[in-house]
C-alpha cells in the first residue's frame, strides 16, 4: 500500500510535501537532498537514498495565496528510499510528519480531520502517482 509522506505547513494550514524553494545556485536534486536534511534531519548515505533523476518534473501557474497574484511554479519531485537503521522512528517522532493512505489523499483531509494541501494532490494526480476524481482542485500556496 502507498503511503506519502507529508508534513504540517503552518502557512497553509494543511499537510504538504516536504520541499522547499530551490535556490539559484543549486539542481533540484541538491535542493531535494538540503531540504531532506533541513526538514526531516535525514541525510543522503547514511539515511536515505535519494534517486539521480527525478520521478516527475511538472511546470505550472497557479494562484498563490503568499503573493497573491497567478505564479509559474516549476517542480522536481524525487524517489527517496530510506535506509538508516532507525531513519523511519526519526521521522515518526517529529508530530508535523504524517503518512497519509491515498484514501487520506483523495478526501483532501486526514482521517482525524485535518486539511491535506491542495496543491500536494495536484502535483500528485498531475505525475500520475495519485488517482484522483474530476472535481476542481483549487490552491493554497
């Protein structure tokens, strides 16, 4: 069964992927390895594995709440395998982290009523990792 892994954004009031912004001077892989590192504590080599070429890029524009106005966003998402003896109890110990069942991800919610991002089940069901119904998915960047 898939699970994703999410996070609690403070700002959109939901869980979302973690990620962050890539900086200019780096790939989005060096950004996905910084922003694991950053925001679960894992690191590549001795926790994780993290894939040399991403699983999905997806360019697109939507509403950002955050500038509020239309905004190109541009996405790399990465395979991460963890392998750490331990790695799994880490991120289970942080409360902002939660695995979420596609059902979880489908419903926008989780099963104790709290907000999935809208804009994690669209970059999702966009890449085709996630089966989702035709009804609008709206944004909350």
């Amino acid at each position: 069964r898939t699970l994703w892994l999410a996070q609690w954004n403070a700002n959109w009031n939901a869980f979302a992927l973690v990620g962050g912004h890539k900086w200019e001077s780096e790939t989005f892989r060096e950004c996905a390895v910084r922003e694991i590192a950053e925001e679960l504590g894992l690191f590549e080599g001795a926790d994780c594995l993290i894939a040399d070429e991403p699983t999905a890029h997806l360019e697109y524009e939507a509403w950002s709440k955050a500038a509020q106005e239309e905004t190109a966003y541009v996405m790399e998402l990465f395979d991460i395998d963890l392998t750490g003896e331990g790695t799994r109890m880490k991120i289970d110990a942080n409360p902002a982290n939660r695995w979420l069942t596609e059902e979880e991800m489908q419903a926008q919610q989780t099963l104790d009523g709290k907000p999935v991002s809208q804009t994690m089940v669209r970059v999702l069901a966009q890449t085709g990792l996630l089966n989702v119904d035709e009804s609008p998915i709206g944004d909350d960047v």
